[in-house]
C-alpha cells in the first residue's frame, strides 16, 4: 500500500509542477497581449514569481525518489514494472522540459522583466 501512495504522490506532483508551468505561460500570454496597461506589468511580476517558485521548489529530486522508492518489485507483472520504470524515465524529462518552457516564454514575452 505504500508503493501505491507513493505512486499517486508522485503522479500528482507532476501534475501540479506542469498546471503551474502552464500558468505561467497563461500569465505570460497575458502580459503580452497587455503590457502596458497595469493589468500587465501585475501578469508580468506574477509570472516571475511562479517562476522562481518553479525553479526553487524541489520537485524533480522528490519526485525521483518517490518514483524509485514506489517500483514495483522484479516479482510483480513485468508490464507493470516496465511501465513504471518507463515513466521514472519520463518524469525527470517532462519537469525540465515544462520549466525550459515556460523560461522560455517568460524570456521571450518580458525580456526577463
């Protein structure tokens, strides 16, 4: 039952880390659309903010470790196993693909701000 919280944990942690990734490409966009206004510049220092969070909080380490910790044992059904390792492959790429990207489009859209 452990390994299953520790599967559910880490799996919500993803999904957590990539909806604020994806929030900061909102508020990005918005800034963008109205960077003049004080509506804006508002978007602007927000998206800094998430970033920052994004960047400091640990998830990609904690994440790891769960997704080692919550292997299924060499005796349990292989799909199962291998899917699951397949995805502690995967984890680690999709948090610094989601952060690279919304870097880039906080870059991009505030010129670092």
């Amino acid at each position: 039952m452990k390994k299953k919280k520790l599967m559910r944990s880490s799996l919500i942690l993803q999904g957590v880390y990539t909806a604020g990734c994806i929030l900061d490409i909102i508020l990005c966009l918005f800034y963008q659309a109205s960077y003049k206004t004080s509506f804006g510049r508002q978007c602007a220092y927000l998206a800094l903010h998430l970033t920052v969070i994004l960047l400091l909080v640990p998830a990609l380490p904690l994440s790891l470790i769960w997704n080692i910790r919550a292997t299924p044992p060499r005796q349990a059904e292989d799909t199962r196993r291998g899917c699951w390792m397949a995805w502690t492959i995967a984890s680690p790429l999709l948090y610094i693909l989601c952060w690279t990207v919304a870097m880039c489009v906080f870059v991009a859209a505030t010129g670092g701000v």
